[in-house]
C-alpha cells in the first residue's frame, strides 16, 4: 500500500528531526534549529497525507473506516499526535529546546510500527469497533497521551537542568540553552494540566462506547483498570501541585511515574494481559 511507503518515509524523516534538534541542542546553531522545525513541519504533513490516504485505502478494500482501529494505525496516530503538540508548544513558546527531547518520542513511536514488523494490512472493523464512539475515544486518549510524552521529555530535562545547576555546570554545556527551572517546572504542569481531561473525555467516551459494544459501562478490562491507574497518578499530580504546591524534582518524578503507566497501559497491556482490548 502507497501510504505504508509513505509512513516508511516518515519514519527515516522524524530520525532527521531527531538528530537535527540534537545538533541544534550540542552546536547551538540557529539554522540548524530552523531546518529542524521546518523538517518537522514537513514530515507531519506528509504523515497528514499518510493517514488520509490510508483512509481512502480501506474504502478502496470495502472497509471504509477510519485508520485507528489497529496496533499498527495507533502508533502511526500515537506519533502523529506528539509531533503536533510539539509543534504548536514550540510555537507557543518560541523554544526549540524541547524538540530534542520530544522528537525521539515520535520517531520511537512510529519506528516501532515500521521497522518491526507489526503487521500493517487492512482489516475490516470487528463489531465493537463498529461504532462513531471509536473517533472520539482514540482522538482524545492519543492526543493526551501525546501530551504527557511531552511532560516526560521536559521533566526529563527539568532533572538534568537541576542536576547541572547544583554543579554549577549550567553555563559550560548543552543545557545552557535549557530555559530556567521555574519555566520548566510551568511547563510540566501545563503540559499535564492539557492532557488530563482529554484523557478524562477519553475514559468517559470509552464507557460509553463499551456500555454500546458489550452493554456495560465498565468491566475492569486489564485496559480499563490501567487507564484508570494512570488518571489517579495524574490526578494526583495535580492534586499535589495545587494543593500542596509540589513543585520541581517531586513533580517531575511524578510526571515520569505517569508516563510510566501510559506505556503499560498502551504496551503492556496489549502483550502481557489479555482482555476486551486485546485486539488493539
């Protein structure tokens, strides 16, 4: 299939992204900074172009859904998503900073799906997925999901800023570029504080998608259960942050331990517990 080609491509292309930024993060070259964001910006169209096509695909087969309901069409989604938030924080921000530890979530992500041999073909929908509850289910857990590996890659440069600053190192390297702790510190919360309740419309949507598929809102799926398990880490975050006003290395190591669960919850679940969501 012509977008199977097009998201191999995209693949090698997020691996420029990635190493562009880096270049940027070591050299401190801003025309390498602006060739990595225009490369990017790129690169996600081109998936944009990917996943349209794809969807013309299925109708061509005389499936005619929406390319989400595989592991292979999640993770292409799932990088997707992180490149576009990425880019519209860096935007927002006027920072590429956070691009070299942001750009590898993408690339892993979709190198996964591309050079590991998960399988990539066309199935027509099973009967719980047939169903508009899959749009607005997968939409809102994969772009809040997108949003808490952009939590982890600033929490990650967050603890090494702080282990730099107490060296007195911050001036001599690559995190000279790094903005000070109280941004990076903002920026994690803000980043949780955006992916929280999308990934609270994602869990409502998908009970009542689960109440529509199997007539129950809530079975404690292994899914189910973890999903919920990374909302109360999160939830707690929060909780934390605005009522005990945790802030710096505490927050960020929360933030680690939510992404943590993300991963079970996308990975972990699917290969090692068997449920309702196996065949995601």
């Amino acid at each position: 299939m012509v977008s199977t080609k097009i998201f191999s491509s995209v693949t090698f292309l997020y691996l420029l992204c990635t190493v562009l930024y880096f270049i940027f993060l070591a050299f401190r070259s801003q025309r390498v900074g602006k060739a990595a964001t225009i490369v990017t910006w790129i690169t996600l169209l081109l998936q944009t172009g990917g996943i349209l096509l794809r969807w013309v695909e299925s109708y061509q087969l005389g499936f005619g859904h929406a390319p989400l309901s595989n592991l292979y069409e999640s993770l292409v989604f799932f990088s997707w998503c992180i490149a576009l938030l990425y880019l519209l924080w860096e935007w927002r921000l006027k920072s590429r900073v956070v691009g070299s530890f942001a750009m590898p979530f993408a690339f892993l992500t979709i190198a996964y799906a591309s050079l590991t041999g998960v399988p990539d073909r066309i199935d027509p929908l099973m009967p719980a997925l047939q169903s508009n509850w899959l749009h607005a289910h997968v939409l809102t857990c994969f772009l809040s999901y997108a949003s808490f590996a952009l939590s982890c890659g600033v929490s990650i440069m967050y603890l090494i800023k702080q282990k730099k600053d107490e060296k007195a190192e911050e001036k001599k390297g690559f995190t000279a570029l790094f903005p000070p702790l109280e941004a990076l510190d903002r920026l994690v919360y803000q980043t949780i504080a955006v992916g929280f309740p999308l990934l609270t419309i994602g869990i409502v949507t998908g009970a009542a998608w689960a109440n529509y598929a199997w007539g129950s809102y809530w079975s404690w799926d292994p899914k189910e259960t973890w999903s919920l398990i990374t909302w109360f880490v999160y939830a707690l975050f929060l909780h934390a942050r605005l009522a005990r006003e945790w802030r710096g290395k505490r927050a960020a190591a929360l933030s680690l331990i939510g992404f943590a669960a993300v991963v079970f919850t996308y990975f972990g679940v699917n290969f090692l517990l068997s449920g309702l969501h196996s065949y995601a």
